[in-house]
C-alpha cells in the first residue's frame, strides 16, 4: 500500500538542510546577480567595463577595441568569430555585429549566445536565398537581442505609415539614413533607461542587404552617443544629438554615394542599468 510517511523529527532537519540549499540556487538563479554573471575580458574591465557600472561607461569600455572581421566575443567573454567560434584571439577584434552583440549582453546583463544572435527569425536567409547567404543578417540580430528585453519598439520619424511591428528584412527597412529632418523627429523619441539597435541596409542589384548595425544609448540631459565598429576606425563613439556628430555618423555611412536606410529599435535596460550620466 502507497502513501507518504511521516518522518521523524531527525529526518525532518536532514530534509530541511538537503532541500534549502536546492532552493537558494533557485533563487540565485532568477536573480539579478546572477543575470549579470557574464564574463567580462580582463582588457575591458582594465577600461572600466564592470557588472553594475552605468550604460555609457560599460559601452566607452568598448571605444578604441581595434576591427577584425567577423570579429565578436562568445558568451564566454572570448574573442572569436562569428562563422567559426571554435578559434579563439589573444588580442581584442570586432566588426559591428560583435561590437553590438557584445555590449548588450553587458548592457541586458544576460548571456547572450551566439546561435541566439544570429538566429534567421525568418528562415529566409542562408546559401540558397537569392538574397544572398546573410542579406538580413543586421535584421535578425537587433530583433534577436532586442526581443530579449521584451517587446522591442520600432522607432520612426511621426507620420511615417511604416509598421511598427516585427515584419521582415525586406518590408522593414527603417527611414532613410541621411535625412536629418527624420532623425530629429526620432531623436526627440529617445528616453533614458533604453538603448536602441540599428541596422543599416543599402540596395543592391540582388535586393536590399542589411550590412550594418549600430548601438545608440540615450542618457539624461538629452545626448544620445552611438556606437559602432568600421573597418577604418574601430570602435568608437558618435554624438549624434549634436549635428556635427549625426553628419559625421552619416557621411561615414554614405561613402560611396549609395543611399541606406536605418532601422531603429529601442529596448528596455534593466532597472540597475539605466542611471548614470557621462
């Protein structure tokens, strides 16, 4: 015959002692604290990246990290490559991706994985789309991250018709990159306590090819700083509330002559990450 027995009063403690220590793992697990566990490089915490530090310090820890294509670090703190993440780096290297990548996960104080990231929310990417291998993938990635701190909220200039719900690379474009009336009208939208992902597209014989990403950090008193990782400068830092830091951000993104486009997607930060002004 089945049925629960009742222990006795020295059993009772033993249970109390096995069972406790499975509960505060529990709870370790769904806190804060251990949210933020995510490795941090021993050259980025030299430059001030630490669990608990403000949005603009964690992201200037970034500034000045030299490019490496298909550059970005693991959800292990290690420098490697998006396309082989089985080769490691002594010596720091991002592209934009891994830049964008990297600082969120800091920035969300989540772990991030790279199959995560990179995942093809719509299963249109790959060898045999004839967009081409990664036309979307800037696309993927800011939806990907920013859909890890809720709803992710498109970011248009007013009047725009464009949806404001997730749709696909192709549809979702953004507003067109260098017209600065449109930008003044999203600028006035940004609210500290968020970040906002970017992916630049361009237009090619094949279609549109989302080739960019950047990451945008409003903060009180009204600036907004951009980050993001060329081939020419690396990582570095834009202005772009002033106008002489959104033209350089633009004639950096219009070289060339060809005319992008820019989608915009603001994310909420953790309530312990949206203070701190720089």
């Amino acid at each position: 015959m089945s049925g629960s027995r009742i222990a006795s009063p020295g059993k009772r403690r033993l249970r109390v002692v096995l069972v406790l220590p499975v509960v505060c793992l529990l709870v370790a697990a769904a806190s804060p604290l251990a949210a933020q566990s995510v490795p941090i490089p021993a050259g980025l915490a030299a430059k001030g990246l630490s669990h608990g530090a403000s949005p603009a310090t964690t992201a200037d820890a970034f500034v000045g990290l030299p490019y490496r294509d298909d550059g970005t670090l693991d959800e292990q703190g290690r420098y490697t490559l998006f396309e082989r993440p089985e080769q490691f780096f002594p010596s720091p290297g991002l592209n934009c991706s891994g830049l964008v990548l990297s600082l969120s996960r800091y920035l969300l104080g989540q772990g991030v994985t790279l199959a995560q990231a990179t995942r093809d929310r719509r299963g249109d990417s790959g060898p045999d789309s004839p967009l081409g291998k990664d036309w979307d993938f800037g696309w993927d990635l800011i939806w990907n991250i920013a859909s890890l701190a809720g709803t992710p909220t498109v970011l248009l200039p007013r009047g725009d018709a464009g949806s404001k719900r997730e749709q696909d690379g192709a549809r979702q474009r953004g507003f067109a990159l260098s017209d600065t009336a449109a930008w003044g009208e999203v600028l006035i939208q940004l609210r500290p306590g968020t970040m906002v992902l970017g992916s630049v597209s361009r237009t090619t014989p094949r279609g549109p090819q989302h080739y960019h990403v950047v990451l945008i950090l409003p903060l009180p008193g009204g600036r907004v700083l951009l980050y993001h990782a060329t081939p020419r400068a690396g990582t570095h830092r834009l202005e772009i509330s002033r106008p002489e830091g959104l033209r350089l951000f633009i004639e950096e993104m219009e070289r060339g002559g060809s005319k992008k486009m820019i989608l915009l997607l603001e994310a909420a930060l953790p309530a312990n990450g949206r203070a701190g002004a720089r």
